[in-house]
C-alpha cells in the first residue's frame, strides 16, 4: 500500500495484486510502533495519512525497566513526543494504520485486486509479465515484490533468503483496556528483566491505542504453545498487570524470530524491486520492520519515477541498481541492530549477564547504568548510514 501510494505521488499509475481476500483476518496488533520518519513519509506521500495516524495514536511519556523484580530506570518527559505536528513516535495498532491507508487508496482510485496470487513473474529488458492464480496475465514496466515473508516474486527472481533464527521463542498478547488514551496516569513503556511473576522470563509491556502489547520471552525448556495457552496467559496478566485485566485478553501468537535478507533485492534485469518483508526479516526489538518496509517501498517508487523517466536504458538500470545498493546497506544495519538487541536478549554469555548484574546494582547511584538497561534491549539508536529525506 505504501508503494502504490507513492508511486501514485510521483504521477505513475500502479494497481496492487493481493493473494488475500478483502475480508481476511487481521486480528492482532501487529506492527504498533511507528517512528517519526515512517509517519513524515506516509504524510508526504498522502497528505493526512501521517497526522490521521497521529491524532489515532499514543505516544508514551514514561520509560520503566526493572530487573528481578527491582526497580533500575525510570524517566518521564514532559513533551515525549517532541514539537511539530509530527512527534518522534506513535504507538497505534497495524490494523488501524492499514484502514487509513485503505482510505487514502480509495481516495485516489488505485484498485486492489484481491485473491490474486500471484504464481509466475518472466522479466526481460522491455518490463515484466505477471501471471496469477485467477488465470489472470498482467503487463508492466516494473514491479515491487511486497508480498511478505513468503514471497513469491522473490522466488521467482531467483533471490534467496540468508541468515538466522532466534533460539528462543516468544509469546505476544494484546490486552484491551478501552480507558487507555493520551493522559492516562499509567502510560509508560515498561520492560521487565528476569521477572519473578514470569519465573524469570523477559517481560515488555507497550500501551497502544485500545490496549496493552505484552511480550514474554520464553527460557531454555519452555513449551511455547503450553505458555501460550489462554488459562496460562491469563495467569500471566494477572500477575503481571492486575486481576482487572484478565479479561480483556484479546489476542496470543507465538513466533521464532527471523533475521534474514535476501541476497539480491533486485532481479537481473532491473525491472523488479523487493520491498518489506519481502527483502528481509527482522526481529522486532527496535521496531525495524513495518518501518524500514515502508522506508523500501517509498525508495522503490523514487526509483522506478526516475527509471520511467530516462532516457537511456542505462540510466535507468543505474537508478534501480541504487535502490538495490541502498536498502540492502539499510537492511544490514537493521539486522545488525536487531541481532544486537536478540543476542543481548536471549544469550547467556557470562560477561553480558555479569554487565546486567553490575548495572542493576549500580542503578541506585548511577542514572547511567539504569539506562544502560533501559536501552540495550532495542539495540543501538541510530539510522541506517545513508541519508534520507527530511533532513533539511
């Protein structure tokens, strides 16, 4: 949808071939945490879009860690989310920024095509034939691979998917609270190291517009599907967020993460683009994937406005090439990143668990160690070394 939008931006006619149908099942938070960056490119694109999803969403003032039950970092800003129409952050629910985008698709009259799986994709100099699983044949100049994890157009360029899974799995549930908004007295992003509620797993709690993410990580012996079972969740809930909660347990999925990209993000002949989870898998500490998704596919749209627009078949060859350059440098600092945060996270090296023993102790007299904490399970701050739009 991203990339529709932006092509559309940029004066190109684009339709979406999607394998699902339009009443699919969308449950589940999802993707809740939108950077800045992802929320200015979403308003330059489709004017609204951003600030629609702003004014959706909540941004949290307060950051909490505990470890083993202690309290070891705690900070409340006055302005979390900055100044501008356009704050660092907002944390909203994947289906609600997919309805906006439904919305602003509707508004400009790009087609989505549903159940239309695509099954074959034949590139050559002169563009690309597409053929799906409705017996339906489709002609274009270029096209972008933005069908997931899974990707069939990936496939059929001949790129593959290299890299790890994580060792542990993860267990995330969505807990309603309809009282939950801006100004809610308890709104804090809060993480929880070795919680004894949790008999020492790894506990993350986010608020989101209509409720509360919690991720647990499970530990070496656990029976993911046994742990994700609704009775032990609530179980979790309660002793975790309070009796009052219990029922308001919506939604539960466990997952093994993967840090992956694949090996090529364009085809051969330069006339097919991959985007999102297409290119690459993240683990989500940093919330690295719907973002740098979006940050692919608005880049992908750049590249295919300049590539129509050439007049050299050497140009435009050079202008994918970059794109492929680009966010396959991106993609590696993501993973780098979020494998940084997963190794933290789940490894049992003896000087990172020494490190995390000694910050805790020294969080009562130094506020740096506490932050320290704080911040290590997200992975490092910054952005990918390559300059994006929106610095000036």
């Amino acid at each position: 949808m991203t990339a529709a939008l932006a092509l559309h931006a940029r004066g190109i006619e684009t339709a979406i071939l999607e394998a699902e149908p339009e009443d699919r099942d969308r449950s589940g938070s999802r993707a809740i945490y939108v950077h800045g960056t992802t929320l200015r490119t979403l308003e330059r694109i489709h004017p609204g879009l951003g600030t629609d999803l702003v004014d959706e969403g909540l941004v949290w003032p307060t950051r909490r860690t505990l470890f083993r039950g202690k309290e070891v970092f705690n900070r409340t800003y006055d302005s979390a989310g900055g100044s501008g129409d356009i704050p660092h952050f907002t944390s909203v629910p994947q289906v609600v920024t997919e309805r906006y985008m439904h919305e602003a698709l509707d508004q400009i009259g790009i087609d989505i095509h549903w159940e239309s799986e695509v099954v074959s994709v034949d590139s050559s100099s002169e563009g690309v034939r597409v053929e799906t699983a409705d017996d339906q044949e489709w002609w274009t100049e270029y096209l972008i691979g933005a069908d997931g994890g899974g990707s069939t157009v990936r496939k059929e360029i001949g790129s593959d998917f290299e890299g790890d899974q994580s060792e542990n799995a993860f267990i995330i549930a969505d807990i309603e609270d309809e009282e939950i908004e801006d100004g809610h007295p308890d709104l804090e992003r809060m993480f929880h190291y070795d919680a004894p509620e949790t008999d020492g797993r790894n506990v993350l709690l986010v608020p989101f517009t209509g409720g509360w993410r919690l991720d647990i990580q499970c530990i070496e012996g656990d029976d993911p599907e046994e742990l994700s079972s609704e009775e032990q969740m609530r179980e979790f809930v309660r002793d975790i967020m309070g009796e009052e909660y219990t029922d308001g347990l919506k939604w539960i999925s466990t997952y093994h993460f993967l840090q992956v990209m694949a090996d090529s993000f364009v085809d051969d002949q330069r006339r097919v683009l991959l985007a999102g989870e297409a290119a690459h898998l993240l683990a989500p500490f940093g919330a690295r994937g719907m973002n740098s998704g979006v940050a692919d596919a608005d880049e992908a749209a750049s590249a295919i406005a300049v590539a129509l627009n050439a007049r050299t078949d050497a140009v435009a060859r050079d202008e994918v090439e970059l794109y492929a350059a680009r966010r396959e440098k991106a993609a590696e600092y993501n993973l780098g990143a979020a494998g940084q945060a997963l190794e933290y996270l789940q490894g049992d090296d003896p000087v990172t668990v020494l490190r995390k023993e000694v910050a805790a102790e020294m969080s009562d007299y130094f506020e740096t160690a506490g932050e320290w904490l704080d911040d290590a399970p997200y992975g490092p701050h910054g952005s990918p070394p390559i300059v994006s739009t929106g610095n000036y």
